[in-house]
C-alpha cells in the first residue's frame, strides 16, 4: 500500500469533496484506466473504494471525490471531517 499526500481538499458541491492525492517525493503514480478505483484507508480505519476521476493520462495526481453520506459508518465523514491538505493517508 501507497502513502500519499493529499495535496488539495476542496469542496465541489453541498457533501462532496475531492481530494487530490499525489506521491510525496513528487514520483509518477502507477498507470490507471478510466473507471478506476483506488482503495484508500479512511482515518476511521476503514477501508474504501473510490473511483478516479481525474484523466488517466496524468499521472502525477490521482483525484478522488468523496461524498459525505448523513448515515456514514466512518468512512466518508473521516475523510471530510479528519483529513486536510498536507496530511499523508493511505
């Protein structure tokens, strides 16, 4: 499993936000297909899927949006509610 830097956080609409995620030494990110999903460690603890959003052809972010579901278990608040640009996630 990667650590990467969330490297923007902002809000799209009302509950959804996307992250930008890069490498911390500024590397490539492995290649990804339109579609793709990549699985991130909320700080709950929990384990999610979210999809990529951003072109694959860039491959130094990835983007991921999050939306804050009102009956989260954790996950989706923990990622809205804990993680902030410049924090490491995995």
């Amino acid at each position: 499993m990667m650590e990467l830097k969330v490297a923007d956080k902002r809000q799209l609409a009302d509950g959804i936000w996307l992250f930008e995620l890069v490498d911390p030494a500024g590397a490539d990110l492995p290649v990804f297909t339109a579609g793709g999903h990549v699985p991130v460690e909320t700080p709950s603890g929990a384990m999610r899927h979210y999809s990529l959003c951003n072109n694959p052809s860039e491959r130094h972010r990835y983007q991921i949006a999050v939306k804050l579901e009102p009956e989260s278990r954790g996950g989706s608040r923990s990622m809205v509610e804990q993680v902030s640009a410049g924090d490491m996630i995995r």
